[in-house]
C-alpha cells in the first residue's frame, strides 16, 4: 500500500503542472533564443528570454562530507596512581573513584572524507520536457588507527571495562598495570582500527513541468542505491611480568586438569576481536527541484526521499594466542597455544549475521552554479543525506561479558569440583548477539562545473 501511493504521488505531482498548463490563457509569446551558438555574440548567455534546453549535460563535482561516527562502548579507561584508591586496586573499572575514559565512541571520528559525484542527463525531444538522470558518488575509504603502549614498568594503567555477567558487577581486563606493592605486573597496548567506505547511484526521469525565464519547476522519480562497508578491530599484546599474572583458559575443553594454562613470564599474548558491518539499500524515490535563474545565476534547491530495505551482514570473528604457556599440573610448555575468542567476540557471538529493515532515504541539496559560457558552469553547494536504518561495527558490540567464557579473563579452577567455572544453562553465556540498528547521516559542501550541449 506504501508503494502504491508513492507512485500515485509521484503521477499527481508530475500531471498536476502539465494539468495547469493546458488551461486556455492567453500569454505574450516569449522570445525566441536560439537552440546552439552564441546567444549573445560573445558566447555567453543571454539574460533575457526563455533559456534554450541543452540535449546533453554533465556535471562532476568534487566532495568534501562528513560522517555520524561510529557507534560504540567504553574501550579503553584508565585511573591515577595506576588504580590505587579507598576501594583498593579498583582503577580502570567504570564507575569506581578516578577511573576515566580514554577511547569511546567520540574517538572514532572520521573527520573529512574527499569524494566525487557525478551527474549525466539526457533532455528527450525539442521541447525537453522529459530528462533521463543518472548519476552517482563515491567516498573512498577512511581509517582511523589508534594505538596505546604502556610503559614496562606497568604504568600508566592501561584496562578495557565491561559489566560482568557472572558477578553482576562493572569489572575491567588490565592491559597494562602493576601491582598493589607498586612492581610491574602486565606490559601491553591496545590497537583500535576503523575504516569506512560509502557509496551510491541513482536513474531518474525528470518532467520540466514549469520554465520560465526566471525559474523551473522539475518533478523526478527513479530508484535508489547506497552502499557502506565498516570495519572495527581492537588488537591487544599483553606480556606478564611473571608467570602465572595472566592465564590461557579453555572454556570449551572441559572441567579438570588443562582446563587453563598460565602464560610464561615475558612472553606476549595476542587478543584480537574484529567487528565488520556491510550495508546495502536499495528502493525507488520521489523528489523535486527548483532552479531560480538571474543573469548568469542558478540557484537550484532540490529534494528526494527513497524507501526500500537496507541489506544488512555483520561478521564477528576473534581470537586469542599466546606465544609460550606452561600447565600448572604437569609442567608441561605449549608454543602458540591460541583459543577462539578475544574480549567481545566470544564463542556465543562469533558467527555472521544478516537482516533486511524497511528504510527511508531523504537527501536535499543546494547549489548555487554560475554560467561562464552557454556551454560550462562553475558551481558549488551543500548537501545532506539520512539513512534510517544502517548496521555498524561498534553498535554490535556487547559490552555485558562472562568473564569465565573470556580467554585471559576470570581464573578458573582446574580441581574438582568446579567451583566458579561456567555452567550453561544456569548462567548467562554473554555476549549475545541482536541486531542494533542506527540511524547515519552524511552531509558537506562540493565544488564542480557543469557542461551542457
């Protein structure tokens, strides 16, 4: 029914000027201008009269747009005094006395993209009142990349926070820290990468449906595309000070002896979680624009709005490997013993995923072109574009984890009974994995010139 009367709009929209102008008035005959050639002598264009309609027009302009960044979690925090306060050894945890950010969703900021659009438009018949518009932009990929060394002696204190599920409780993995006596315990940092790229084309077919002189009244309608592929990663390497401080543990190998191994002194583990989001919409649009003409001056300000599905896929992988451990029962050493899972992509989120939402498209625009010649234009403007529904990284982050199911995080007992490791079906295994969805908007200023024959 929504499509239906999209299209029964459109059709008022595009019969009602045409309606109009077939009332019986009588009107002064405008003045004839020549189709091609010079219009004044000189070559420029004439400031009177009906302007002629171009058969061919291209336009190419060059983009300068900004982003919504991206969503995501409090990854990285830190506190003075390497964590020490009245609730002891506490830093780095949300919420505790001195703890405060230092990566969030603010630090994953694009800044400004450089882009190309471009337009190419066919005018059918010697009066031109029908167009056909194909046109398109792209901005080419962006990266942020981040990177935190803490120092070797512990300091400062490097954690990433998240609510544990097994206690309830805010807690923090300590990256980069030291003891409560003050000695080195973990030297580590934390990478953070990001990237985006976006893209888009759209066909419409354009009915002049008022021109005059001075201004023009364009009804359009087509269809729609855009594109967004994201990537978010956080990469870890932790050495302890002595072995023991930090330990590999197998939530999937079973209860008893092996069911952890303890990371050897001086020896680095890799943690690694990657989080990628690729969009893809497509649905027909409905828009409109108006030109207001003087002298050598354009003013065009223009409107559409699509609607269609946007084809969501996440994929969310993780890893941990650490370079030597040694079982605490038999003495044994393991040389790269790796686990699935990193911190918030655990077993019970790792997998790809896929949706496809009802979304709304708006764009408007407005642009501003000056006629050099009856052929070139220079110009430039302001654009804007919303989508409703998009899928990116750090919102399918869950930042609500089972420390028992992380691979570096709560020790679990290797003695039977069990006590304190993860039971299924009586705990949460977190991180889950829904959908979230956001809304994304672009928008920025372009600079091009326009050709027409």
């Amino acid at each position: 029914m929504l499509r239906k009367a999209c299209w029964m709009t459109v059709v008022a929209l595009v019969l009602s000027p045409w309606a109009v102008a077939q009332e019986p008035k009588t009107l002064p005959a405008p003045k004839q201008v020549p189709d091609s050639g010079p219009l004044d002598g000189s070559g420029l264009l004439s400031m009177e009269g009906v302007r002629p309609q171009s058969r061919f027009y291209v336009d190419a302009d060059y983009l300068h747009w900004w982003v919504k960044h991206g969503p995501s979690p409090v990854l990285l925090t830190s506190a003075p005094d390497n964590g020490r306060n009245v609730n002891g050894l506490t830093g780095g945890i949300l919420g505790q006395p001195g703890t405060f950010n230092v990566f969030t969703a603010r630090d994953l900021e694009f800044g400004a993209f450089s882009g190309l659009r471009a337009k190419a438009g066919f005018n059918f018949g010697d009066a031109g009142f029908w167009s056909l518009e194909l046109g398109g932009f792209v901005l080419p990929q962006r990266a942020i990349d981040y990177l935190n060394v803490g120092g070797a002696n512990g300091a400062p204190l490097l954690s990433i926070p998240f609510l544990d599920a097994a206690t309830g409780q805010p807690s923090a993995l300590d990256v980069n820290a030291q003891d409560g006596a003050g000695k080195p315990y973990l030297a580590g940092s934390v990478a953070i990468h990001s990237d985006l790229q976006m893209w888009g084309y759209e066909f419409n077919m354009i009915a002049h449906s008022i021109r005059t002189a001075e201004r023009s009244v364009d009804v359009m309608f087509g269809f729609r595309s855009l594109g967004m592929d994201e990537n978010l990663s956080i990469a870890q390497t932790i050495t302890p000070a002595t072995t023991g401080n930090i330990s590999l543990q197998f939530p999937t190998a079973g209860q008893g002896a092996g069911f952890y191994q303890d990371v050897v002194a001086n020896t680095s583990v890799k943690i690694v979680d990657r989080f990628g989001a690729r969009n893809r919409f497509y649905g027909p649009q409905v828009g409109g624009r108006f030109s207001w003409m003087y002298r050598n001056f354009t003013l065009d300000l223009a409107a559409k709005v699509a609607v269609g599905v946007t084809l969501q896929e996440v994929n969310i992988d993780g890893a941990t490997t650490a370079a030597m451990v040694i079982n605490p029962n038999t003495q044994a050493v393991i040389a790269n013993a790796t686990t699935a899972g990193g911190v918030f992509a655990l077993p019970s989120n790792i997998g790809g995923y896929r949706q496809n939402p009802f979304t709304v498209v708006p764009e408007v625009g407005l642009n501003l072109r000056y006629a050099v010649t009856s052929w070139l234009s220079l110009q430039a403007g302001y654009s804007a574009l919303y989508w409703s529904n998009v899928a990116r990284p750090g919102a399918q982050m869950d930042s609500t984890l089972n420390s028992k199911l992380v691979p570096t995080g709560a020790l679990l007992p290797t003695r039977p009974p069990p006590v304190g490791a993860f039971l299924p079906g009586q705990e949460q295994g977190r991180p889950y994995f829904v959908f979230q969805d956001t809304a994304f908007w672009a928008h920025g200023i372009n600079f091009g010139m326009e050709l027409r024959y």
